[in-house]
C-alpha cells in the first residue's frame, strides 16, 4: 500500500463561528496540522501597530512587510507564526487587535505577505508527519486552498456568537468584523461555491464536529 493521501480542510466562517473550536478537534482525530490563519493576520496587525505603521500610510506599510521575515514553530499540533523569530503574545486577542485587524487585513498587500506562507503550511505539516492539515480563516476555501479535499463554511447568529465570545470572557466587535471583512474587494468573507455550508446557531460544538468528521471520513474511504 502506498503513502496515505495528504488531505486539506478549510474551514471558512466569520467571527467566532466556531472555526477554532472545530479545527482543534478535526486536528486531534485525524492527525492533522492546525493552521489559525486569523492568528497571523492578528500578529501582523499587532506588530504593524506596535512599529507604529498605520494601515492609512501604504508606502511605509508596503517597506515593512518587505521586511519581515516569517517562519514557523509548531505548538502541539498548532502552526504559530513567527515574525522575525518572535511569537504573538496573549495581546493579540485583545479588543485593540480585534478593532484594528479588519482594516489591515483589507489591504492587498498584506493579504498578499501572508499568501505563500500560508500555502507553505502543508510543506511543514508534511515536514512533521501529519496526515493534513486543517485551516480556518476568510479566504481558505476561495483564495488559498479553492481545492482543498473539503470546505466548509461555518456560519451562526450574531446573538449567539456574542453569547460565545462572552462565555470564553471575551469582548469582540463581531458584527463590525464581519462587516468590514465580507465587504472588502480584496478576497472578501464568502462561502464559496461548493464549500459545506454549516449553520451552527442551533447546534453544539459536538454536533458541528460530528458533521464534519462524517464527511472527511468518507473522503479518506
Ligand atoms: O479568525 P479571527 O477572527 O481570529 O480573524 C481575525 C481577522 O483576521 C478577521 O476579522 C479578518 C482577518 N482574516 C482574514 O482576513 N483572512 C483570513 N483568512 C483570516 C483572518
């Protein structure tokens, strides 16, 4: 018998849909790598923040992320990105990154720095034995991974995805993310054609899981 099949699952879906939750748990049953790809556009923002580079002022944005140098340390089965060898810290779920992150992730440009690094997730997820990888974000299924071996796409009440955020002690600016990042022209929030679309308003994480374990398992049949 051959190598197994390298699989990919997006995971698209606005503000906390769920995407997290549900990749951990995909990753730990089918030995897959996690990719947060919301965390690195939140690192990013909190580093172009705190070097002071405004996302009105394109020219010094365009020389930093010039600049940078990305890399990547696994932590457990999760990819963190590493920007000139340091790690986020704990700021980057702050309500300061929460309102700035949308603005910043609007511009092509830095939707165009983290492009390859993100593609180059499944080089690492190979390079430390995973079966796959599993990434959640805006864009997977659309722009970075449009054949991924499956997509799916989470959506739920805004209600119950501020009931959500408050139960993990978090203050997050959902609606408005949401409408920052479905409206932008570059690689907006969409569910793709094709992708799984998911309403988990009404259904416990377990439940989300279930339905999505179900279908990868069929896939690797
Ligand atoms: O998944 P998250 O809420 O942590 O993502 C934070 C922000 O990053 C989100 O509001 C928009 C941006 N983002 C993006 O534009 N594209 C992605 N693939 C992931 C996140």
């Amino acid at each position: 018998m051959g190598p197994l099949p390298f699989i990919i699952v997006a995971i698209d879906g606005g503000a906390a849909s769920g995407k997290s939750s549900s990749s951990r748990i995909l990753a730990e049953q089918f030995n897959l790598l996690h990719v947060d790809t919301g965390s690195f556009y939140r690192h990013l923002t909190a580093d172009l923040v705190r070097r002071g580079v405004s996302h009105q002022d394109l020219p010094a944005l365009i020389a930093t992320l010039g600049r940078v140098k990305l890399s990547t340390q696994l932590n457990g089965r999760s990819a963190q990105m590493l920007i000139d060898g340091q790690p986020a810290g704990d700021g980057i779920r702050s309500q300061d990154v929460n309102s700035a992150v949308s603005h910043y992730a609007a511009i092509p440009e830095v939707r165009g720095a983290l492009l390859d690094y993100q593609r180059g997730q499944v080089g690492v997820a190979q390079q430390h034995g995973f079966r796959g990888l599993v990434m959640e974000g805006r864009d997977i299924g659309s722009v970075i991974f449009p054949a991924a071996t499956l997509r799916f796409f989470l959506h739920a009440e805004p209600a119950e995805r501020a009931k959500r955020r408050a139960a993990e002690g978090q203050q997050d600016s959902i609606v408005e993310r949401d409408r920052l990042d479905s409206s932008r022209k570059a690689s907006p929030l969409t569910c793709p054609t094709g992708a799984i679309d998911i309403d988990s308003t009404f259904l416990t994480l377990d439940e989300v899981v279930a339905k999505m374990s179900a279908l990868i398992a069929v896939s690797l049949a």
